[in-house]
C-alpha cells in the first residue's frame, strides 16, 4: 500500500514538472506610462501634493494599451484611466489617478 503511495506522488511530481516546463513564458507587464508630446513618462509611483490649475491640464489619457506594450499614440497609456488628466511638472508629468497626482518621470535613453 505504501509503495503504491509513494508511486502516485512520484508520478503526480514529474507530471507536474512537465506540465509546468511546456507552459509559454508570459511576457512580464511593463512599467505604467503615457505618451505625451513625443515622449514616454514612465510611473515613479510617488504622489505629488500639489494643486495643477486647469490651465496647465495639458490633454487627458484618450486610449490604452496592454500592459505588456509601450504606447504609440498621443495621450495613450498603458494602465487604462482613459479621461485622466495629465499635466507638466517640473522635469516631468503629473497624471491624475485616483483624485492623486501621480508624478511621471521621461523615460531616458540606456
């Protein structure tokens, strides 16, 4: 009986292994970032606590991308929030995400 056992767990472990190796790696989802004016803002993850007057509101996120994709579209991001507003602060961008500015950094070249 126990040789049994220990049979079936040996099976079930080298299935499981063989199961998990023929799976396709996943592409790993990308920063958050928008695309304004040219260029991609990368999410620093920090919130500003700073009042942006409607003026400075440079447009609004329009469109979305998957997560795994870099947008190519003027005001196009790929963390959803179509309508966020976005606007310049100082070398970056502040997007309004969730009633929080959401500070943005541009993305540098490696």
């Amino acid at each position: 009986m126990r040789r049994a056992l220990r049979l079936l767990l040996a099976l079930i472990c080298i299935l499981s292994l063989l199961t998990g190796c023929a799976q396709q790696e996943r592409e790993w989802d990308r920063r958050p970032m928008v695309l304004v004016k040219g260029t991609i803002y990368l999410d620093t993850g920090k919130q500003i606590p700073v009042e942006v007057h409607e003026s400075a509101v440079l447009g609004e996120i329009t469109s979305s991308v998957d997560p795994s994709e870099i947008p190519t579209e003027e005001g196009q991001s790929n963390f959803g929030w179509e309508g966020a507003e976005y606007a310049f602060y100082e070398d970056g961008l502040v997007v309004l995400i969730d009633h929080e500015w959401v500070l943005f950094e541009k993305e540098t070249e490696e």
